[in-house]
C-alpha cells in the first residue's frame, strides 16, 4: 500500500496534463500512486494519459460531477494513508510530496497540509499559502499576490488549505466526512476545513510544499457559472457549519459582506448570477439544516477557539474589492 494517493481532476484539460502528470513523475518521495479522475471529457485527456503515462490510474466517469464529485470518485478509489489533492492545472516542485509527507510526521495530530501555491507564470509570487477566516464568515486566501519570502518561510496553523494542492490524512477524512457533493465547485474545501476545525482538527501550512498554479485558468471559462457557485456554496459554508451563537455575535459583518457582495457583482454584470445562487440556497434550505444539526452535534471545540481563528482582515479586503469595481466602468450582463 503506497504511502500518499495522488487525486487529479480532470476535465477537458489535455493541453495541461503533461506539466502536471511529468511533475508526478518527477517527484523525489516515490511512495505514491496517482489517480487521474476524467469528469467526461471529449478532447482526447483519456487516450492522451493512457499513451503517455501508463503508470496512472483512470477512472473515467461519464459526466462531469465537478470538482467535489470528481474527488469523491478519486477518494474511493484511493488506498493510502494521506489523499493528495492537485489540480490539473499545475506543476508541483520535485519535494512537494517529500515534505508534505515529512509534515504528515512532523505533525501527527493535524489533519491537512497547505501546499504554498504560486503563480504558474510569475513563480516567484504567491498565489495562496491557504486561507484565513474572517468574523463574516468568508475566507480569504494568505499571501495572496505577496512576494515570496521571510513571511511565508515558515510552517504555521492555519485556518484551512485550497483544495488544489493539499494532503488530508484519511483517519480525519473517516470521522468528519469528504467534499460535500452538493458544493460541485467551489468553496468545498473551506466547508471541510471548518468541518475539521469544529472537531479539533489543525492545518499545518507546509511552505517548502510548492506547487506552480495557472490560476483560474477552468474557472475563466464560465465566469457566470463561477460567480453562481461561489455565492451559493459559501452560503453552504456558513449555514451549515457556523456556531449560532457566532451567527449572533458577527450578524453585523455578515450583513456588510452580504451588502457588499450585491454591490460588487451588480457593478462588474453579474447581478442575475448572484441572485440565482441567494435563491438556490433555499431550496438546499432542508438538507443544509440536516447537515448542520449532525455537525454542530459533534463540535468538540469552544466558541472561544473558533473566535481565535477569525480576522476582520477578510472583511476589508471584500471591501477594498468592492471601492476597486467601482472606480471601473460597469460591465454589461454576460
């Protein structure tokens, strides 16, 4: 049985697989098995991989099940210890498996690994060192567009990591449960980061795991969709996982975010899109309810240490967003 299991999701991405699939092979641990998950691809992926990289193991699923779905379908196949999550989108340092499993030792009692992602095209900048969050309940990448350096030189707990490039150990995936398939894409790992927080769970931030991204280079695609999803599922995130008590205390910040959000995405012609997700929420309504009273059931940590995880810098950040939009002219609806 191999040490990490290696999940790439993949759809309509061949012109991508082989940085990705090359750095795999380049990597200096070699305990580990990679599992390329095609969401129904049509422009060659499958054949490609099977050519190119026999060593892979397919699972070719008929449709697209998204991001959740796709992994979902990785994970059952998955036989190791610790499930490496990573785009296809990317090119990961020859030592991003060799220190995320050195951190798995290191750190016997954290449950995830951030890797420190960096711009596909401007290596030297970050992308994320995974995410903080904020009294409003949003997340907010670390590092983002910071320069490399001192500041993220060293390993820290953090609130979560970005799904495209993480190591979740299995014995915490068994107690608290995998992506949630209702998300489809976007904000699924920031509902399981805080799965994980409310059972005690760390993250370590892993900063010699580096991984190369083209950022949002499948999200560009759709951006109505991307929009749509985001504003839903991170209604998914708070709802289902935030402590009431802390939906009382912050529902000050949590309406500034609301407000703020319908502003920015009115100005840049996304007002449909956001709407459509609010609306959508509802109809979730009931299964968010059900999951949210299993989840809170089994919280082990005080409020107290939630509390502590939590920044109002997210809330400026939106905010600086939103002033930035505005000075822009306004888009037409796509």
């Amino acid at each position: 049985m191999p040490e990490i299991s290696v999940i790439v999701i993949n759809w309509n991405g061949e012109h991508f697989l082989e940085d990705c699939l090359v750095a795999l092979r380049r990597q200096t641990f070699r305990d580990f098995e990679t599992i390329l998950v095609d969401n129904g691809s049509r422009d060659g992926s499958l054949d490609y991989v099977r050519s190119q990289f026999p060593e892979v193991q397919i699972v070719a699923l008929p449709q697209n099940l998204g991001f959740a779905g796709g992994n979902i379908a990785g994970y059952k196949r998955a036989s190791a210890d610790l499930i490496a999550l990573l785009n296809n989108d990317t090119e990961a340092h020859p030592d991003w498996l060799e220190q995320m499993h050195r951190a798995s030792l290191l750190y016997p009692s954290a449950g995830s690994f951030a890797s420190k992602m960096m711009y596909f095209d401007d290596r030297e900048r970050i992308e994320n060192c995974g995410s903080a969050i904020g009294s409003d309940g949003a997340t907010m990448n670390l590092g983002r567009d910071e320069r490399d350096g001192p500041a993220w030189a060293q390993p820290r707990s953090i609130f979560g990591p970005c799904a495209g490039a993480v190591a979740y150990r299995r014995q915490m995936l068994a107690d608290i449960g995998f992506l949630d398939p209702e998300f489809v894409n976007t904000y699924e790992d920031a509902d399981l980061s805080f799965r994980a927080q409310l059972r005690g769970y760390e993250c370590v931030f892993v900063p010699r795991a580096v991984v190369y991204h083209h950022y949002c280079a499948t999200n560009k695609k759709t951006p109505a969709r991307q929009v749509f999803n985001s504003q839903r599922n991170i209604e998914f995130v708070y709802l289902k996982n935030m402590p009431l008590s802390l939906i009382l205390r912050y529902a000050p910040q949590r309406l500034l975010y609301e407000i703020g959000a319908a502003l920015y995405f009115t100005r840049t012609g996304f007002a449909a899109a956001f709407v459509r997700a609010k609306l959508d929420v509802l109809k979730h309504l009931p299964s968010l309810l059900r999951k949210r009273k299993e989840i809170q059931a089994r919280k082990t940590v005080p409020n107290s240490y939630l509390r502590a995880l939590m920044t109002d810098s997210v809330l400026a950040s939106r905010w600086k967003k939103l002033r930035s939009a505005w000075h822009m002219p306004a888009q037409s609806p796509i």
